[in-house]
C-alpha cells in the first residue's frame, strides 16, 4: 500500500478540501468527511484494497495540528 502522495498538486488538494469544510459544524463537517469517503471507495471499488487503504490509515501518524 503507497502512503505516500504521489498526485501532482497536494497543496491544491488540501485546499480544496479545506475550502469544502469552510463554516461546517462540526457534525456536517463529519457528514461530508464520510460522503467522501464513500464517493473515494467506490472510485476504488476492490474491497482488498479498501481494507489495505482502511488499515493502512489506522498506522499512520497523526497529522501535526
């Protein structure tokens, strides 16, 4: 599993997703975190790989905050 970025704009990419949560609650914050997910998952569509990606993402580090 590649837990590295390897897509050509991260930095646009964080800001689009910073933009979509811009004035959410908390709990629609949430609502969309998983509304994403599920549209990701089914760009995916191999469960192996969504459960590589799932576990995967339970090991990595906390992002500094």
């Amino acid at each position: 599993m590649n837990t590295n970025p390897h897509f050509q704009d991260a930095d646009a990419f964080y800001e689009q997703l910073l933009d979509a949560h811009a004035g959410l609650s908390r709990e629609d914050s949430e609502l969309l975190n998983a509304r994403l997910i599920l549209v990701l998952a089914n760009q995916i569509g191999d469960a192996a790989v969504l459960k590589a990606c799932i576990d995967a993402a339970r090991e990595l580090p906390a992002a500094p905050v």
